[in-house]
C-alpha cells in the first residue's frame, strides 16, 4: 500500500495499476482482493484527488489499518 501511495501521490497512473494488477494476481483469499481494491479506491480518491485536509488524514490511516 505504501508504494501505491507514493504512485498515487506522483500522478502515476498506469505504476497505481500496475501494482493492483500484481497484488491482486499474488493473493489467494478473495477477501484480500476485495481489501486491495477497496484500499486502492480509498487512496485514490482521497490523495489522488488533492482536497484531503488535515483532520482527515487520522480517520484515513485507521481505517487503511482496520482493512
């Protein structure tokens, strides 16, 4: 996830993909799969989308922990 987060912060879309693809492929529980999707979504449209404020940053990483 943290590789994603630098991805997403640099605007590298096709890196974002790139490393879903592999972890997606790499893991056997489909649990998981829905985890790295629902994490990737979440990054995404919060870093990706550059309006994040300051107070969102802890509820953001507690519930990237919690997944």
């Amino acid at each position: 996830m943290i590789l994603m987060l630098m991805a997403i912060q640099f605007k590298q879309d096709w890196l974002v993909l790139g490393i879903l693809v592999i972890s997606v492929l790499t893991s056997k529980d489909l649990a998981t799969i829905l985890m790295f999707i629902i994490g990737t979504v979440v990054l995404y449209y919060f870093v990706g989308s550059g309006d994040i404020n300051g107070e969102l940053w802890l509820p953001i990483i507690f519930g990237l922990i919690i997944l």
